[in-house]
C-alpha cells in the first residue's frame, strides 16, 4: 500500500466519512480552507490510480468508494509510523507520550484495561 500524501489524507478522510459519493460531495465535507474543486478531483483520480479508491459511471460523472477501509489504511500507516520512529515497540511510544505528559495517568489506565479486557 503506497503511503499518501497530507493532501491525499484528508480526501481519503472525506471519502471515508461519506461512502460513496462525488468530488462535490467530498468537498462538502472537507475543513476549510477548501481545495479548488479541480485540486480535489485530480487528489481523487491519483487516489483510484493508487488503488485506493474504486469508481463507477453515471451520466456524465464518477461515483467514487473506497477500496481500502479506514481500519486497513490506519493499521498500515501506525505500524510504519511505530517501526520507524519507535525502533517497533509501540512501549517506547507510549513511553514518548507520558514522558511530553501528552497522556495522562487516567488515560493509561483505560489503555490497560483495553489490553485486559479487549472484549468490552
């Protein structure tokens, strides 16, 4: 899976929030400031090359989806992040957030209790 630029991120988010929709859909939903329309659909149709996204014809306009689950992309994307930043221990990134006190005791209790009870 080819990594994805900040630009292609933030579209593959709008697709991922809508489903399936078109360019103008996306930009709806996109934070400001917003892409020029053409930007986006040009985002788009790196983003169906990369095979990321899957289109359909109706009329004169492509429906686009997602072919890669915003589950699939993030696991990816943090187990790159953790191997590279972290020498793959996903202890030393938490460590790295306690130590800049960006997560808190309370926060790492509940971690734990996700890893103790992954079911709940």
């Amino acid at each position: 899976m080819e990594k994805l630029t900040l630009q292609e991120e933030e579209a593959m988010l709008a697709v991922w929030q809508i489903g399936k929709g078109f360019i103008k859909d996306f930009m709806d939903v996109l934070p400001d400031p917003k892409p020029p329309y053409t930007t986006l659909a040009s985002t788009i149709k790196n983003l169906e090359r990369k095979g990321y996204l899957v289109s359909e014809r109706f009329a004169n306009a492509n429906r686009y989806s997602a072919k890669v689950k915003e589950v699939e992309y993030k696991k990816r994307f943090m187990s790159g992040f953790v191997n590279n930043y972290f020498q793959s221990s996903y202890k030393e990134l938490v460590a790295f957030f306690a130590k800049d006190k960006k997560i808190s005791a309370e926060e790492l209790k509940e971690i734990i209790n996700l890893i103790e009870n992954p079911e709940k």
